[in-house]
C-alpha cells in the first residue's frame, strides 16, 4: 500500500479556492438556464393563448441559445461580475449609512424641535438601510 502524496496547505488552499470559483460559475450558470426556461414556458403560454406564430420563433431562439455552451458561460462570467459589482457598491452604501447615522446622532438640536424630528427620520431611514438584508 502506497501513500498519498503530500500536499502543501497552499496547494489545498489553491484547489479548494478554484473548487469554490468553478461552484459559483455553476450556480449562475443553473440560475441564467432556469431564468431561460422561464421565459421560454412563459412564452410558451402566451403563444398557446394567443396563437401568435412569433412567439414560438422567440422560443426557438431562445432554445438554441440557452443550448449553447459559451453563451451561457458568457452570460455567467457577466453575471458574477455585475453580482460582485453589487456586493461591492452595497458594501460602500451600508458604511455611507452608519456614517449618515452616527453623524445624526451626535447632532445637537433642541428637544421637541422639528429638526429634531428630522434628525430622528434620518436615524430611523438609516438603521432601516443598514439592517436591510
């Protein structure tokens, strides 16, 4: 019985990190084919409704397309892409956020004032965005 080779811990973490992009590549890749065999079956039903011949042309093409192998791979590379542009922007947005509330916070303004009731708007507004999921 021979043993396994060996492996660094950068190696492993090597594999495990493409294991994990290869994962998300899939996972957008099932979400855009489902996102195409929804339209298709809603396209689908309004052609049987309405027994316009266009319809079901748009279903032919979008049926080749969502065949295609590099169109969907394409249409998951920008999906990832858009996804950790928001990732990123909501990031930036929360921060914003509890910056704007603790800035509201430290105001000084008059008990029973209307710029403390404006203060306290933008509070509530702020700890809304922040806890948004």
């Amino acid at each position: 019985m021979t043993n396994p080779p060996e492996h660094s811990a950068v190696e492993l973490l090597e594999r495990v990190r493409q294991a994990e992009e290869m994962a998300k590549r899939c996972q957008a890749e099932s979400a855009i084919y489902l996102d195409a065999l929804k339209d298709i079956q809603n396209l689908a039903q309004l052609g049987n409704t309405t027994h316009l011949l266009g319809y079901f042309h748009e279903i032919n093409k979008r049926t080749l397309l969502a065949q295609d192998p590099g169109h969907l791979q394409e249409c998951a590379k920008n999906f990832l892409f858009e996804h950790q542009v928001n990732v990123r922007w909501l990031g930036r947005a929360r921060g914003n956020l509890e910056t704007i509330k603790q800035m509201a916070e430290e105001l000084d303004v008059s008990q029973n004032s209307r710029n403390e009731d404006i203060r306290n708007e933008i509070i509530k507004l702020a700890e809304a965005g922040i806890s948004f999921p």
